[in-house]
C-alpha cells in the first residue's frame, strides 16, 4: 500500500502563501544564484525521498513564473520506461519553444535540431520517433540515409556513421544554442527541472545524465536535477558493481550538490497533516482544534526523542491517518496513548509486550519516553499527557478524583527539573475532563480498542 500526500496548494501571484516549511529564502537565493552564474550547469538537490523535492521543485516553478522568468519541468520518472530519455526530455523543450512566438524564426531552427534526433538518439528508437513521437519529423535528406544505416542490424562503414553522428551532434548543440535566443536578453539562463531522477531504473538514470552532460552542455541552460545523491549512487553500483565508486563517477555529470535545509519537526508535522488532509479530520469533532494540537505536540516529543529521520515521521503520519480512518464518531481519540504505543511498539517491543498485558507496568513505559529528552519546557504538559494516559487504563471504572492519586508515584518521574510539576496536575484535570466528556456523550475511551488499532495498523504494508 502506497500513501501519498496531497500536493500544496501554489497560488501563482503568492507562491509562499501556503509553504509551511518555510522554502523561500531557499529558494530566492538559489534563484539570484543561477539566473545570474554563467551556464552551462548541473546542480542537485539532494534529499531523501519523500522528503518535499516536488514541491520544492513546484514552489521554485511557480516563483520563477511570478519572476516572468522561463523554466521547464521534465519528471524523469514517468517517462523511464522509454529507450533514450534523449526523445522525452527534447519532448519537453518542445513544448516551451511550440508555445512561443514565432517572429524571430526560431521554430524552423528547432524544427532542424529535431530533425537530427535519428542521428544521435538509439538505433532501436529511431523508426518509433520518426512515426510518432513528434507527429511525423520532416527529417532532412542527408539523415535520412544515417536513420536507415543505423537502424540495420550491421552498419556499412561503422568509421564513417561515427563521424556523421558526431557532425549531428554538433549540428544539435548549435541549434538548440540559436533557439536559446527566444529568451532575448530579459533572462540570462533558463532553468530545466529533472525531477524523481532517484525513483527511475539504473540505466535510465544514467543515460539521462549522459545526455545531459554531453548533448545539453550549452550556454544559458541550466539542469537542476531532483534526487536522493546516496539512493542514486546505489543505482550506479547496481549497474557497474560494489566495487564501483558511483560518487566519484557522480562529479562528471553535477557541478554542484545543493542539500535541502532539515525543516523544523513542528513545521514539517504541521505540513504533512495538511497535505494528508489530517487536520481536516479534526475539523469536524467538537474537541479537534485541541486535539489537534495535542497530536502535533506529542509527534514532536517522538520524533526528538527517538530521533526521527523525516521518512521515519512521514511513515508515522501515515500510521496516524490510517488510525483516524477506522476510528468510530462515538469513540473519544486518545491519541497521546495511541501515539505513545505505536513508537514503543516500533522501538521496544518487549516493554510494549508487558504495557499490553500489565497497564501497570506504565512507569516504565513513561521512563522510557522521556529518556533523553531536552530540557525544554515546550516538552512539559505534551509528555505528561502522554503520561496520564499511560496511566489512564489503571483507573478502570474509578472516579475521576481516584485519578490524581493514582499519578502520585509517578511525580518522581515527571516532576525533576526537565518538568513542572503543575503540569501533572493539568494533564490530570484534562483527562479527567476528557473522561466526564466521554460518558456524558456516551463515548467510550479504551485501552483494549487502541492496542487492536495499532495491531492492526502493524499488518497492513506501507510504503512511503
């Protein structure tokens, strides 16, 4: 099973305005950086999958357009499953010179820098791309003769289709040069997106920068390249071997290795239950503004606490949506409970075994969670909710007045100098307000509900 988060918004007259990761310096920055550095160049953002590069990507296009600056986007990924990328990605370029204006003559210039795709691209392709790729290619004469030779199982003179190839990639290279110029003098360098190069097959992933490097090394084109530079030099040695040093090999085709700030937990777990369409959730229960921030602040506690890489909380998201999705309207959501027992199951499962069993052994299970975490008062009244609702299944049917002695051991715990005392006491009357609500509405609050919901949630497969 695959989730994926929705796509922000990305107004084009306010780019920013929906960017909760807070990207636009970044992406100002990087921006004043290329548009004014002498191309040709490569640069890469390195960042691990599923950690925001499409939307980095998607803010930065919609930026440079409200810049009235040109950009082109090329997803490597949907496309992979061609021969050569070569024809995919001169698809794209298509496209933006097609949509321009004519007056300078520059589209017959293109019209010939296409027709020499026969002569470059692989011989397997070269019948599919002059049928229909670009809806029949008026390919010039003398290729014509070099689209047949290549195309033939055995070339007539292998010296010679060498040298007229090398011509034609020259040739290309000059006209894709004398296209640039519809850019005029406004625009230095346009800027040609390659996203979710880490997502493709080895060998695509590597043709397509051998292509870039060798037939779009022009003045004013700039690639950004979108991709994990550890996940794609693994591709590399699954081609060339182990023992090949793939990042070595990387320094060919990137220039420059450009990695994307670690944004802010609170920021980031705000964002992905936005576009997770979590916080619409909340939305519609009485209590789920609170409940709400109850869950954020309690992910941040896990996160710091077990030190959380951003897949790790982006699968932990995912978890807590699919939790949301099979929890009944009658039931209150105890998410601090729910939330503490999905990260101890994840990193201790035998104390998680125990807690299960013996709700009694909840001491321990609230030592183990607050080891290690910063002395902050920001991590105060979260942890101790989570506390109180370890706790909680200990109360069994007792009032709500049973519920503060029953948190007197555990002051010891809670009550050093990493937290305020009165925020036991505050977690206690929450809880204990959660618990009056919960009756008067007839809603039930179950620790036996919440440890099938996680059990359940441990059978299903997610990728993320």
């Amino acid at each position: 099973m695959k989730v994926k988060p929705n796509d922000i918004a990305i107004p084009t007259d306010n780019p920013f305005s929906n960017d909760l990761l807070e990207r636009k310096s970044e992406i100002e920055n990087l921006s004043a950086i290329l548009s004014n550095m002498d191309g040709p160049l490569v640069l890469a953002i390195d960042s691990p999958w599923g950690t925001g590069k499409t939307t980095f990507i998607n803010l930065w296009r919609v930026f440079l357009e409200s810049e009235d600056n040109v950009s082109i986007y090329f997803n490597a990924w949907e496309s992979d499953y061609a021969d050569d990328p070569l024809v995919a990605l001169v698809s794209e370029l298509d496209k933006w010179v097609m949509s321009n204006d004519d007056s300078r003559g520059r589209k017959g210039v293109w019209k010939k820098a296409k027709s020499l795709l026969p002569a470059i691209a692989k011989s397997t392709i070269i019948s599919a791309t002059k049928a229909a790729t670009f809806g029949g290619l008026d390919i010039e004469k003398e290729y014509e003769k070099i689209a047949a030779d290549l195309a033939g199982s055995v070339a007539s003179d292998l010296v010679d289709s060498f040298d007229i190839q090398t011509e034609a990639i020259s040739s290309f290279k000059q006209k894709i040069e004398q296209t640039l110029s519809l850019l005029g003098e406004s625009q230095k360098n346009i800027i040609v997106f390659v996203d979710e190069l880490d997502r493709c097959r080895p060998t695509y992933a590597i043709e397509l920068l051998e292509r870039i490097k060798h037939l779009f090394n022009i003045e004013r084109l700039v690639f950004v390249l979108s991709t994990d530079v550890e996940q794609l030099s693994h591709s590399i040695c699954a081609v060339y071997g182990n023992g090949f040093d793939s990042k070595k090999y990387l320094q060919r085709f990137i220039d420059l290795d450009y990695t994307l700030k670690k944004p802010e937990n609170k920021s980031y777990i705000a964002s992905l239950f936005n576009s997770l369409t979590v916080s619409d959730y909340f939305l519609k229960r009485r209590e789920g503004r609170y409940e709400l921030e109850h869950l954020i602040d309690c992910c941040v506690i896990l996160a710091d606490r077990f030190q959380l890489s951003l897949r790790e909380i982006n699968l932990l998201a995912v978890r807590i949506k699919l939790i949301l999705l099979s929890v009944p309207t009658n039931h209150y959501l105890d998410e601090p409970l729910i939330l503490s027992l999905l990260m101890v199951r994840e990193h201790n499962p035998e104390l998680y075994s125990r807690y299960i069993v013996d709700p009694s052994v909840a001491d321990e299970v609230i030592e183990y969670i607050g080891l290690n975490l910063p002395n902050e008062k920001k991590y105060s009244f979260p942890f101790c909710l989570m506390a109180g609702f370890l706790i909680s299944p200990n109360m069994a049917a007792s009032e709500g007045t049973r519920f503060k002695e029953l948190l007197v051991p555990y002051e010891d715990i809670l009550s050093n100098e990493k937290y305020q005392h009165n925020d036991i006491w505050y977690a206690a009357d929450y809880i204990i307000d959660v618990a009056k609500k919960t009756r008067d509405m007839g809603r039930t609050l179950s620790h036996k509900t919440t440890v099938e919901r996680i059990e359940l949630l441990h059978r299903i497969n997610i990728e993320v």
